[in-house]
C-alpha cells in the first residue's frame, strides 16, 4: 500500500462534517476528493466540500502589497511572515466509515476528533469506498454553501480518475444518480453535464 | 438478448400485469405474442407479452426532452429515467404446487406478487406446456423467434368443430393443409374436404412458385380424390379415384332453401318447393321444370295455393340447377355411398370442385352430400349405442366459404349448422374456413372447440373471432399484429392458452419428408419390388 498523504488536522467536527487546516498554505485537498480521520476504531470518510485561505483573525483582512514587486511569488518572497499570517482549511462532509474490515456509507455514531490527522484517500481506498455509491444520497439531501450539482459532479469526477473505464463508472453513478433524482429531472440534467467527459 | 426481461410492478387478474424492463433489456427486443415465465413466490406462471410501452419517471423528461445525441446522457437515462414496460397476461401456472406437477399447467387463478422476476420462455417451458410432438401431438409450427416446436393435440382437436380464419393470401390454405396432413396422421379421424378450389387433392398453387404437392401425392394410399369435374381433374394431371354426378332425385326442398339467396327465389318460392315435393314426390324437380305454361298449370297453382309470378320464379331458379354439368336426371353411381365407403376405410376424400367454383354448385354440392353423410351417421352412432357395438370412425368435414353455410339466416337450415352446434355426439366435426369470419352465426362461432387465425384486419371480423375469449381486448392487439403470411394465433380448446404460431414450412423437398416420413421410400421401395417381381 503506498503511503499515507496526511493533509491537515481536525479543527472543528460535528456529526455530518468536520473542518480542517492544512499544514501548508494552499496545500488543500481538491473538491471532491475523499479524506479520512482516524477515531480509533473508527475510521471516517468524508468529501471536501469546500476550501478557504483566509487570516489567523477574523475581522483582520490582508491588505494588498504587490504595488512595487515585480511578481506574485516577490511578494511573499519580501514578506515571509505572509505564510504564518495565512491559514488555509477545508471543510469535509462526512459520507460514511469503517470499523474493522467493514465499510459503512452512512454517518459515523461520533463525530472526529480535535486534532485527527486528515489523511487523502489513495487510489485503492477510493476504488473501495465507491464500489457502492449509496453515499450521494447524503450529498444530494445537505445543505451546504457550495450548491449539491457542483459539489457531486466534481467527487464523480474525482472519484473516476482512480477507474480504469471512467465512462463505466461514471454511466453506473449516473445511473444511481437517476434513481435518486427521479423527481429533478433538471438537477440530474445539470450533474450530468458537468462529468460527462 | 438476456433472458431476464424485468420484475412485475402492478397488476391485476383481469388485466394482466405489468413488468418493468430491466436495463439490460431493450423495448426494441420485445415482441408482442411472445412467452414469458414469472417466477412467483409459490408458483410459477407461464404468460405471453400482449402490449409494450415506454414510460418516463419525471413528465419533465416529456416537455424538455435531454439532448440523447449525447451517448453518454442517453446511456445513463436509459433504464432509469426513462424505460420500458411490457404488459403481460399470465395464462398458466407450471410447476409450483403439487397438483401442477401432477395435472401439468393450469389456468391462472391469481396473479404473481410484487417484484416477482420476469424471464423468457425457455424452451422446456413451452414444451412443458403444447407438449412434444408424440402420438397424438402435431407439430403445427414455432413461437415467434424460437427454434421450440409448437404442437397441437389433434385427439383434441377433432372432438371439436373448428375454424381457420384470415384475410384472402394470409396463408389459410396452406395452414388448412398442414393441419389436414396431421389429422390423417394423427388424429384417428377421417377427412371430407370440400376443396373448392383445387387446393387440397393433388397440387396447390403458391404465389409466384411452382405449385406444391398436396395431400394425395404426399399420402396416395390414404386420399382418395374425387371430382365433379372430372375433364378439368385429368387437364390438371390428376388421377381421380371417383366421379361424382348428381341425379335430380336427389335434390331436396332443404338444398334449395340454402340457395334462395345465389338463386334470388323469393320467400313464397322456397315454400312453393316443398310443395311439390309433396305433390310429386322423390321426382319433383324434374316434374317441377316439365310443368309448362297450360291452362292446366294454371288449375294445379290454384289448387297448390301458389301465385304465378311465384312459380316463374322456382322455375327459373331451377333451371339454373338443371344447367349445372354435374346434375344429371339419373345418377349411375350414389356418390354418397361411395364416400361413405372411402371413409369407413380409413380413407380421406378429397372433393374437387374443378371448374365449377360458383356458390351454386358448392353450396349444393357440399350441403348435400353433407347432409346424407350427416343421416348416416347418426343413424350408425344411435344403432352403435343402442347395441353397444363400435361407433363411427370419426368424420371432420372441411369446407371453405364457410359464411355461405352457416350465416345467421341460413344456419339453422344447413346441416353444417346442425353439425357445428350438436353433430359433436355423432363423431362429425367441422372444419371451417373463412376470410369474413363475422359472416358466420354467432350461435356457430361459439360452438367452435379452437380457433386457428391468422391476420385480420376488420374489425367486425376480429371482433366475431375473439368473442368470449378471455383477454380479448390483449388478444386483439396480437391478433392485429401478426405478420400477413406464415403467422397465426391459435386459442381454444386444443391449446392450453392462446398462442402466436409461425406456421412450420410447406413445400420443400425437405419439409415432405418431413410431414410424411417414410412415405416416398415406400413408394421407392416398392417400385424396386415390383420391378424385381416383374423379371422374376
């Protein structure tokens, strides 16, 4: 198995979803993507929904410095202390766990923990984790700042890459997405524009 | 195409069920007429698909139909969003319960619960229900798309008078003689066809090919041909067995009332003919035409109560008999003995019409050759029951134009009237066949055991033909759907449920090897016999 990419650390967590920092700047997992944190024995899943760079304190905003520097990559250059004043973090949705050796696409019994390291899934672990796909039904029915059509083309679209036959997998979600949208036609109409290749 | 098509989603007894089509299965491999088996919880039903549709999940799909140009939108929405639906009628139970392993298929008394998987027909589920072809069984034909033979019971069959319907060139003639070729193989019944157009004896015609043999060439040992028109027989090439000639004492006052509509008799004419048969007894229709116009004519219509105009009318309807070829004053031979005798030898005679295919001669000929058979036979069947001996080889009279006999204003004077409704207990049946099945009475067409039709497309027809058939309106949409040569549907009394034949082949080398096996070697061989004989 190759090795763990830890991404960041749990700073907020509640039943459906948990945020964490990343340890480097900008370094946030992509929308979409499938993360973990450990609570031992409880391994969550969760799908980053969003992602913001913003200042260490709220109400102080970064003012603009770039007037006498040649680049955008100067500007941090002539003041490094940018990098510690600056935090990235990410919010993740908490789609499904494992305990022992089983896979559960439905919400944890506890949220993570403060602190849990935030790893990115591997290839394999995805590849497992959307052999069933029952977890779009939790993105389709929350409400997030992020609108639903966006937020499961891109985790369709994410999740595809680690498939040999991406137009295989993505027919089969497209198909469960049919299911579960059978009312909405137009957002279904809308998720399937977006991962069509 | 897989074999599992969908699962049941609603349905009733009545009505039959509805199946939703799986994805993998496309509504463009269905067919109508086609079998299917749903796998019920306790038992397993045997149905046929009667109507296929296409359904959407959302109505918005209808309004702002998706751009299905784009592969990977129509793949996805296919199956899902929008799908198919077939509509099945169950027919029969197989298997399952204790007394369907034992009884073989019953009628359906309930319907399959929810959810229940729907699977084509395999072919041991249709063998399980028509039956191998065996003893009594006939291979009449194949479901649609399938290789499995469908076999009709012609022990059956015969015990019951039967119809064979369809527009003109559906193939009625050609079903006729594949059905006539089984019952002298199988059924143990005896055939009197009334071939009115040289179909049956010798060759038959097919469109744009050389004609085909028929029954006496392919069974010369158990057809005997005989013909009214015995020139025309011999110009065509055919070696008749008889020649039948009709003697004006054999005429009856019931032959002419058939005839008051070809002849145009007025209603006091046919009354006026049983008068004088009373007058002048067995000889009246040559009496009747040798009456000239006297003073002591007048006397004798005055004494007889029969108006002038009257008499004029039977005399010229009567003169049109006398010019029939076939009739003559005395017949040398009684040709419904000779008939008679054919038949108790387990022959089956063919009638030729030749050249005299007018409704005149048929409809005389037929109605009364029929009739003194029918006599016979009664008289046999009563005689065999009151001392217990053996009864009548059983008799299946063919006759073609059958709305001719059996319309509702003459059916209850024809004898085939007689024998659709009750001839049934005296060992005759019927086999009718007609292209306007809704000319023919209503009180007959109940009467028919099963009913063998291929396409129709009247409505009045149709309708007359499914009459009282359960899943009629199901029945109807098979029925108009079938292919116009070689495809028939076949419900009634010799099939366990109605079913969409693709009749078998007729006219190959190969396909009268099949229907007679072993006959032409047997011919061959005892030609060679013969031949060694003759140098011995």
């Amino acid at each position: 198995m190759t090795e763990e990419q830890r991404v960041g650390e749990v700073i907020e967590a509640s039943t459906t979803d948990f945020v964490a920092q990343c340890y480097e700047l900008y370094q946030s997992p992509p929308l979409g993507s499938l993360v973990k944190t450990r609570d031992e024995p409880v391994e969550l899943y969760g799908i980053v929904y969003h992602a913001a760079t913003a200042g260490f304190e709220t109400g102080r905003r970064p003012i603009a410095r770039g007037k006498d520097e040649a680049t955008e990559e100067a500007i941090y250059q002539s003041s490094p202390q940018l990098l510690k004043l600056l935090r990235s973090e990410f919010g993740a949705l908490v789609v499904g766990h494992r305990q022992g050796d089983k896979l559960y696409h439905y919400l944890p019994p506890k949220p993570a923990r403060i602190h849990g390291f935030v790893y990115l899934c591997q290839p394999d672990e995805v590849k497992e984790f959307s052999q069933s796909l029952a977890f779009l039904n939790i993105l389709i029915n929350t409400h997030l700042p992020v609108s639903t059509e966006e937020l499961i083309s891109a985790c369709l679209r994410q999740m595809s890459q680690v498939y040999e036959d991406r137009h295989a997998f993505l027919v089969a979600a497209g198909k469960e997405l049919a299911i579960f949208l059978s009312g909405q036609f137009n957002q279904l109409k809308a998720i399937l524009e977006r991962i069509k290749q | 195409m897989s074999e599992h098509l969908g699962i049941v989603v609603s349905g009733s007894l009545s009505k039959g069920v509805e199946v939703r089509l799986d994805s993998s299965a496309s509504v463009e491999d269905m067919a109508g007429g086609r079998y299917v088996t749903i796998e019920g919880k306790k038992q397993r039903f045997f149905g046929m698909i009667t109507d296929v549709n296409l359904e959407v999940i959302d109505p918005k799909l209808t309004l702002t139909p998706p751009d299905m140009a784009d592969p990977f939108i129509a793949e996805v929405l296919d199956g899902t969003s929008t799908y198919g639906t077939l509509h099945i009628l169950p027919m029969l139970t197989i298997g399952g319960e204790a007394t369907g392993l034992i009884e073989g298929p019953q009628p359906v008394k309930t319907v399959p619960s929810h959810f229940s998987t729907v699977n084509l027909a395999s072919d041991s589920d249709i063998e399980l229900v028509f039956g191998k072809e065996d003893k009594g069984r006939f291979w009449i034909g194949n479901p649609l798309d399938m290789e499995t033979k469908i076999c009709l019971n012609l022990t059956e069959l015969v015990k019951r008078s039967n119809g064979i319907f369809g527009k003109s060139g559906t193939g009625k003639t050609f079903l006729t003689r594949i059905l006539l070729i089984g019952m002298l193989q199988k059924s143990q019944a005896v055939n009197l066809i009334f071939d009115m157009h040289n179909e049956y004896g010798w060759a038959g015609t097919r469109e744009g090919a050389p004609p085909v043999k028929a029954l006496k060439q392919l069974f010369p040992s158990s057809v005997a041909v005989f013909a009214l028109d015995e020139e025309n027989s011999r110009r065509r090439g055919v070696s008749t067995d008889f020649v039948v000639r009709i003697g004006y004492d054999e005429i009856e006052p019931e032959d002419m009332v058939l005839l008051r509509q070809t002849l145009n008799l007025t209603e006091p004419a046919v009354e006026a003919v049983y008068q004088m048969r009373r007058k002048f007894g067995k000889n009246w229709l040559q009496r009747t035409l040798d009456i000239k116009d006297a003073e002591e004519t007048r006397d004798l219509l005055k004494d007889m109560n029969i108006h002038e105009s009257t008499f004029q009318n039977l005399q010229r309807g009567l003169a049109t008999i006398r010019r029939l070829p076939f009739i003559e004053p005395h017949a040398p031979v009684n040709a419904v003995i000779s008939i008679l005798e054919h038949l108790d030898r387990g022959m089956n005679v063919v009638l030729e019409f030749g050249r005299y295919r007018d409704v005149t001669s048929y409809v005389l000929v037929a109605n009364m050759l029929a009739r003194r058979i029918y006599a016979q036979y009664q008289e046999r069947m009563e005689k065999a029951m009151g001392e217990d001996t053996a009864k009548p080889t059983p008799l299946v009279i063919t006759i073609e134009e059958a709305h001719k006999f059996l319309n509702p204003e003459v059916a209850s004077n024809t004898i085939f009237g007689t024998i659709a409704r009750e001839m049934r207990k005296y060992n005759v049946t019927l086999l009718v066949i007609d292209q306007r099945p809704s000319g023919i009475d209503g009180e007959v067409m109940s009467q028919l055991g099963t009913k063998i039709t291929c396409l129709l497309d009247n409505e009045r027809d149709i309708d007359s033909v499914l009459a009282g058939a359960s899943g009629k309106s199901e029945l109807k949409t098979v029925l108009s759907k079938l292919e116009s040569k070689q495809q028939t549907l076949i419900f009634g009394h010799a099939v366990p449920m109605p079913v969409v034949v693709r009749t078998r082949e007729y006219g190959s080398a190969e396909s009268y090897r099949d229907f007679a096996p072993g006959q032409e070697t047997d011919i061959g061989k005892r030609a060679e016999k013969d031949i060694e004989e003759l140098w011995e």
